[in-house]
C-alpha cells in the first residue's frame, strides 16, 4: 500500500523555565517597564544589573517576566511598552505600582491567555483538572502533557516550573512563618493555591474570590468570547467556565460565580446582561466584546483612582 502523501501537522512549540527560577517579585515590572520605555536594549546592556538594582540573572528573569505578562513586547531583541502595559504601568496609568489586588488578578489572566509563554503555568491552571494534588503529580503530568511539544524538554526545566509556580501563588510556611519567597511575591495575594496538610499537598481555591472584582471577570470573559471567534453576540456561562482557555479555569471560579460577576456589572450596563433560555444561561453583549472589556477596565480602574 503506498503511503499518504499527507504530512502530519507539525507540533506546537512550548516555553518553559525561562524564568530562571525566579518568581515575580514586587516591583519587578513596573520597574522594568519603566527601564524598557527610557531605552528598548535595556535588558541587552552591560549595566542593566546596576539600573535594576539586581544580579544577572534577575535580569533575564525580569525581561521574560515583562514580556510573559504581556506589559513588554520584543521585536529585534529590543523591550517595547505594550499596549496593555501602557494603560496599566505609565505612571499615569490604571495602577502603576500594583496596589490593587485588581491588578493583580488581571495581570494573571494576562499571564495565561493566547498568546502564552508559560506553558507550564498554563498547563497547571487550565488543563490540569484536579483540586488537591501534590507537586509530584503536577510534574508526572507536566511531564506527559510536554511529550506533545515539538522538541525534547529537559525534566529539570519542568521541575524548576512547577517549584516555581508552587512558590509564586501558594504561601510558603516554615515554623518561623511566611518564607521570604512568598513574602515578595504579590500573587500569593490571590490565595489561588493553598498548601494544605503535612505541606506536601496543595489544594485550588474553586469558587468566588473575595479580593477578585467582577469587572475583571466580566473583561475576561468578553476578551475569551473574542478570542473564541463567537460570531454571535452571546457565550453560554457553563463555557466561559469550563472551556480550555476560560475564565473559570483561569480564575477556579464556578458557573455561579461568573454568573454573579456578570449580573453585578450588567446593573451598570446596558449593552451587557445575561439571558435564560430553557434553563442554558448566556452572557449577552451588544457590542464588540474586546472594545467592551477595555471600557469596562478602564471605568473600573478611574472609579478607583477617584475613591482614592
């Protein structure tokens, strides 16, 4: 039988462990956006450890922290301001020092949407669909989950990943206490992932965040319903919360829960709201859903702003 002549689609490429082990620290982006908007080649000069205050290796850590959270963009190696990164960190900004846990919450949806270079991140928040596990089981599945990349990945760049997730949303207890690691990494806030039991076991936080506001999920769910290609103008609640890429992966919230999100904004919106048909509830917008989502952030973040 002679052989098909038809070539097998060639695998996805995968990015893991750029980050030199190192965990976002407080600061860090703001700091290199700044950096990158007085000078593009700032993380290519040889003083780029002394002007960000940090080793050399934080400073790639830091590059590939700017561009992963998608405030800093490269084109020929040099940093550009994004715009995501412009409305979030000039100085005139939504919130250029991250004092809102807002923030925080979307730089995570950031961090994980298309397109994404922390496949790790992504994998552990948005495919791997468990509750309580060990740092043992998310690698043995990172493992397999990475064989459908192209290119064989070391296993110490899965493992320093999953250490590195673990100790940037989950509080790091010693009998002292907080370890400093948690202490400066900001997304801990988010109480996303909690260390459970004898320490070796970790649990997702699955339902309403109390720190997480519903303007940040109602803008994730209309930029995941643009992004999904949804020629209509509605997207049916059970799938922004469990189809891969959603909003309720990305944040472990139920469909309760973004229903709630949406109904307490759609009170002060006429072109979004929610409607029940034969019991299948849908977020309706009557306006396209990325322009939507950024006047949703940008009211929300001005309304902060003034109440300051």
């Amino acid at each position: 039988m002679a052989k098909s002549s038809v070539k097998a689609p060639p695998k996805p490429t995968a990015i893991f462990a750029r980050h030199e082990t190192f965990h976002p620290r407080f600061g860090w982006l703001k700091k290199g956006y700044d950096l990158a908007v007085s000078d593009p080649n700032i993380f290519l000069q040889e003083d780029a450890p002394v002007l960000l205050g940090v080793g050399k290796n934080m400073v790639r850590s830091i590059r590939y922290w700017c561009g992963a959270f998608k405030v800093l963009e490269e084109m020929d190696r040099q940093s550009f301001p994004t715009n995501f990164g412009q409305q979030l960190l000039d100085d005139e900004g939504w919130d250029p020092f991250l004092e809102n846990p807002a923030s925080l919450w979307l730089l995570h949806w950031n961090l994980l949407k298309e397109p994404c270079a922390a496949t790790a991140w992504a994998f552990a928040f948005d495919q791997f669909l468990v509750t309580e596990f060990t740092a043992e089981n998310l690698l043995e599945d990172l493992r397999e989950y990475a064989e459908g990349f192209s290119g064989k990945t070391a296993d110490s760049s899965l493992k320093k990943d999953v250490s590195c997730i673990l100790r940037m949303y989950a509080e790091q207890e010693s009998k002292k206490g907080p370890t400093e690691d948690s202490i400066d990494c900001p997304f801990a806030e988010l109480r996303l992932l909690y260390s459970v039991g004898d320490g070796r076991r970790y649990e997702f936080q699955v339902g309403s965040k109390e720190t997480l506001p519903a303007e940040i999920v109602v803008a994730a769910c209309l930029e995941f319903a643009h992004a999904s290609e949804n020629e209509s103008s509605a997207m049916g609640i059970s799938r922004l919360a469990h189809l891969p890429g959603s909003p309720g992966r990305a944040f472990k919230l139920s469909e309760a829960a973004i229903a709630e999100a949406i109904e307490q904004v759609a009170r002060q919106r006429e072109n979004l709201y929610i409607s029940d048909s034969a019991g299948l509830q849908q977020l309706q917008y009557d306006s396209k859903p990325n322009a939507m989502a950024e006047a949703i952030l940008d009211e929300y973040f001005t309304a902060q702003r003034v109440a300051v």
